[in-house]
C-alpha cells in the first residue's frame, strides 16, 4: 500500500513560486545503491512533468518566469539563458518554477501585462493548475502503456497475508518466519481474504509493543527443493516477540502484501484506453480514501505518512524486482499522489493558490492584500517544511531500527 504526505517545493528566497512535490510509501529498505538511485531518478522525472506543466503553461501565455528547477538546495548543474535560470539541485525530490514578480531585481516595470501577478484571473489559475494537469496525464499515459505491454494487474484474494521480504534486524526472522510464508492467522484471528488483512497485521503487531504475537503460519515445502518440485503445504505455530520503535509500537521487519493469485490483461485501442482509465480511477480513488483517512482518523492513519525516505525505499523495493508492473504501478500511483495532494486547497500548495484566485474572482477581480496572502502562504510553508523534517528524521529513525 502508499500512503502519502505533501513535501512541497522549496521556493527561492525571492520571487512567486510554483511547484509540487508529495510523495508516499510505506515499506523501508535501501540495501541496493543502484535501486535506490532507479528510484530517485523516476521520483525526480515525475516532478519534472509537474514543473513542466506550470513552465510550459506560462510561456505559452507569453508569462514571463525566471527560474525553472528540478529538486533543492544547493545547485549542481545551471544554465542562464536569455530570460529563464535552469538547475538541477542537490536533493531531486522537490522542485519550482519562480515568477519574477516580487524579486527586487526584477528586470521588469511593475506594470508589466506578462508578469504573472498583472494577468487576469483565467490565465493566473491555468499556469496554477497545469501542473496537476501534468501529473494527471502522465498517469494515464504510463497506465496506458502499461496496457498496452506488460499488461494490467488483477487480482484475486485468498485468505492470509504473505510475507514478501524480511529486513536484515527483523524479528520475525529471528523467530522463524521465512519469507513466502503465509499468516493465516494473528494471536487466533482469521485472516479473510481480502487486502485489508495486511493493515490488520500491521495494527495488531503495532498496537502489541514488546508482547509476544502468535502467527499462524502456512509454508510451502518441496521434497525437491532444488527443483521445486513435489510441494505440500505445512502449518506452523510461531510466537514472535516485536522489537520497540521508539513511539513504542511493535515492528517485526517483514513487509506483507495480500495472499492474491495475480493475473496480467492486455489490450490494445479503444479497450486499452478504457483499461487504463478505469485502473487510474480506482489509484485515485485509493489516494483520495487514504487522505480521508488521516482527516477522519488521524491517529490510526499517522502511522502510513512517510517522508521522501520511505518513498525511496519503496521504490528500490520495487526496482530490485525483474516486473516492469511494479515499476508502472509505482509511477503511476506517485504520479497521482502528486496531483491529489498538490489540488488541496492548502496555502503554499497549488490548490491553496486557486483558492486565492477563486476568492479573487468572487471579489469582482479585486485582490486580497498583499501582506495577507504572503502570510497565508508563509504558514503554510513552514507548516508544510516542519511536517516534512519530522517525516525525515521519523523515516531516518525507522531506517536505521528496522521498520
């Protein structure tokens, strides 16, 4: 499963700026270098689409921008050309696309019809909004070729939760639980079969701390193991004592995934397109129903909010696998993240902007103070900037004891 939390872009200390970044994991594990920088470089693509849509936006428009970036910090790469700074910074999991407008050097008068803020409402909200346009598209056209090559996954439930990979300090491992085993059971409780098994194995284990968790246990054994050939299914009883988090929660270093028989559907034309549009309604139906739940149910929900991190281990998760599907999958759903969370109409997010040029519009065209909306987008800035440390250090911690 992906959980989200919104990272914004870093903004350059002067200037209006646009921009998006808010992706999400769950899962953490960042043992292949090769993997983990896969991961980083399809993050980081992602967040150029998003930046590319409000860039191409506004020069459409003849909207003159001055800087256009891909990630934060410190700049590795730059070129200046004629009016537009391109960079690529430090740490590729952000990015902007800066307006000229309150820059004390702005080139410039401040009468200036193609300076961002001089245009009319229409123009301003589709440079705003172009970036989740972007990320929409991308989406589609990832699922679509997805469709067409390797094919859509379906999947069908059994009952258990089987147990894909256990970390290098995992205390299932310690106790006995190999990985391709399937919890059919957690302390007497059946697992039905469907996905929301998996996050009732990760609450029970959480909500345990250091007691002992008793997991029925379903393993496939071969009289040829060599070969794999002969299988029979034998039951097993394990006791598993958690290690702490430092919240206190009990984790037992293993990822789950649902017990599902996955098949793959391909198409081609009309059919690969109603495919694809259906897969990406449900992802972001999916996205929607998890932000709902950290709204509605915070405390349950905290816990699936990861930083950039915990994205990056998903990733190279799913970059050490041989399938393009996960790949695809993975693309897709950050692609949606993005879009969703950048649509919230939050200050400092894209969708907090359209909702100062909404208020704008309702207000016969006449703007709030200037002071004002620098206020409401400064908080929400440092709001957004302390969440994501803490999901950093959260995720760093997590890193380093196993999670």
């Amino acid at each position: 499963s992906f959980f989200f939390n919104p990272i914004t872009e870093r903004a350059p200390p002067a200037g209006l700026a646009l921009g998006g970044a808010g992706v999400f994991g769950s899962g953490l594990q960042l043992d292949g270098p090769a993997s983990t920088a896969e991961a980083i470089v399809v993050l980081a693509s992602i967040i150029f689409v998003h930046e590319c849509g409000h860039f191409f936006a506004a020069r459409s428009q003849n909207i003159h921008v001055s800087k256009f970036s891909v990630g934060f910090g410190p700049s590795l790469l730059s070129y200046q050309g004629p009016e537009v700074e391109y960079s690529l910074r430090l740490i590729p999991l952000g990015g902007f696309v800066a307006f000229p407008d309150d820059d004390p050097d702005c080139p410039y008068p401040e009468d200036d019809p193609d300076l961002l803020r001089n245009r009319p409402t229409k123009d301003r909200a589709i440079v705003v909004s172009a970036g989740v346009a972007a990320n929409v598209v991308f989406a589609l056209s990832i699922l679509l070729v997805q469709v067409n090559t390797v094919g859509l996954v379906t999947q069908t439930y059994a009952p258990g939760v089987r147990v894909t990979n256990l970390t290098q300090t995992s205390a299932a491992r310690e106790y006995g639980v190999l990985q391709g085993d399937v919890i059919t059971k957690v302390n007497g409780r059946v697992l039905t079969p469907d996905r929301a098994s998996v996050a009732f194995v990760v609450d029970s284990v959480r909500s345990s701390g250091s007691d002992v968790v008793v997991l029925d246990v379903d393993r496939t054994v071969y009289l040829d193991a060599a070969n794999k050939t002969a299988p029979s299914v034998k039951s097993l009883k394990i006791e598993v004592t958690p290690s702490l988090a430092p919240s206190g929660e009990g984790r037992i270093g293993a990822q789950l995934e649902a017990n599902a028989v996955i098949e793959k559907r391909k198409a081609s034309g009309f059919e690969a397109v109603k495919l694809a549009t259906t897969e990406f309604t449900r992802l972001t139906v999916l996205v929607a129903t998890s932000l709902f739940s950290l709204v509605s149910d915070f405390d349950k929900a905290k816990e699936n909010v990861s930083g950039p991190i915990a994205i990056v281990g998903v990733g190279a998760e799913v970059m050490r696998g041989s399938d393009l599907t996960g790949l695809y999958q993975f693309a897709s759903v950050i692609n949606i993240n993005l879009a969703v969370v950048n649509i919230l109409p939050l200050p400092a997010l894209d969708g907090g902007f359209l909702l100062l040029i909404a208020i704008e519009a309702l207000r016969g065209g006449k703007k709030l103070p200037t002071a004002v909306e620098q206020s409401i987008t400064a908080s929400g800035v440092l709001l957004l900037l302390g969440s994501g440390m803490f999901l950093i250090l959260r995720d760093t911690l997590n890193l380093f004891n196993g999670k």
